[in-house]
C-alpha cells in the first residue's frame, strides 16, 4: 500500500492592518529573513469540507491547496495539503466542472521570516490591508511553541483584540 503523507500544519493568526508602513518597519527590524513580493489569485471551489484553493503566483508552479482551520480569533491550527499543479487552466476548469467556483481573491503579498514563522502582510483587493502569522510546525517545533511564537509576534506588533479576525479572505467577500 502506498505511504499516505499527513497534512502540514500551522499555527496561525489573521489581523486587519491599520498601517502598511508601520507593519512593514516592524517585520523588517524583527525578521530573520526578508523573502519579498509575491503576487497571489487564489480560486476558491465549493467543497463539504474545509477549503480548496488553486493558489496562482506569479513566476512559479501554481498550487492546490486544501485545508481546515477553525473560524476563531485566537490563534489556531490550520492543516494543509500542498500539491503542485502543472496545468492551472486546466486543473481550474476540472475543479469548476466538478464542484462549482466559489470565488476569486487576488492579493499582493509581502512575505518576511522570522525562523519558522512567516510573516505576511497582505494588501487584499477589495478588502484592505491585513497582517498574518503563520508559524510552520514540525519536528523542532509543535503547536504550543508555535502558539508562543505567534503571541511574541503579536505583542511585538502591538496587535488589539479588535483587530483579530477569524476567517478566512474569502470568507469576507460572503460568497
């Protein structure tokens, strides 16, 4: 029988952005490393379960990408699949076909480092401005050091309540 993979997983949190610059200054004194500018069309599929995008990025092999992560405020696990996808056009015409399009987020996406953790800051079409933490787990690191990580990063952005959102981009188009 072959080797089923378990998913990735992250622990993540999700706030709105009040200030672009004040954001970027502060990822850029804290990270370890600065990976740069992506620019992001995610196409979300109706499914039962969880979510599936097909995450497209400018200059390199586009993504599927199914996952599962509570709708909550705090911090939270999110577990993930990645699978590269050679034809996009078509993968995207399949998925269409077989389960229906539930809608389209393009974004532009600064991305820095700090170890483990990936910072995003994200200025969303239609939405507006928003950070993200994304602390990758793994052998070296499990969900509660991943959770601290998160809350430092928090703190160290001066990040209120207020601020913290729960779900995800598409999500608050309302499609």
């Amino acid at each position: 029988m072959a080797d089923i993979k378990a998913p990735r997983r992250n622990i993540e949190l999700k706030a709105r952005l009040h200030n672009l610059d004040e954001a970027r200054a502060t990822a850029d004194r804290l990270a370890t490393e600065y990976v740069g500018i992506q620019l992001q069309t995610d196409t979300y599929f109706v499914c039962a379960q969880g979510r599936l995008k097909l995450r497209e990025i400018d200059a390199q092999v586009a993504q599927l990408v199914a996952y599962e992560r509570a709708n909550e405020t705090a911090s939270k696990a999110s577990d993930y699949y990645l699978l590269p996808v050679a034809d996009t056009a078509l993968m995207k015409q399949a998925l269409t076909a077989a389960l229906g399009l539930r809608g389209v987020v393009r974004k532009r996406r600064e991305i820095f480092l700090v170890e483990n953790v990936r910072i995003h800051l994200d200025e969303v079409d239609g939405l507006g401005t928003f950070l993200e933490f994304e602390a990758v787990l793994g052998p070296e690191v499990d969900d509660r050091r991943g959770e601290q990580q998160v809350a430092e990063l928090r703190a160290g952005f001066g990040i209120q309540s207020e601020d913290l959102l729960s779900h995800s981009y598409s999500d608050m188009f309302g499609w």
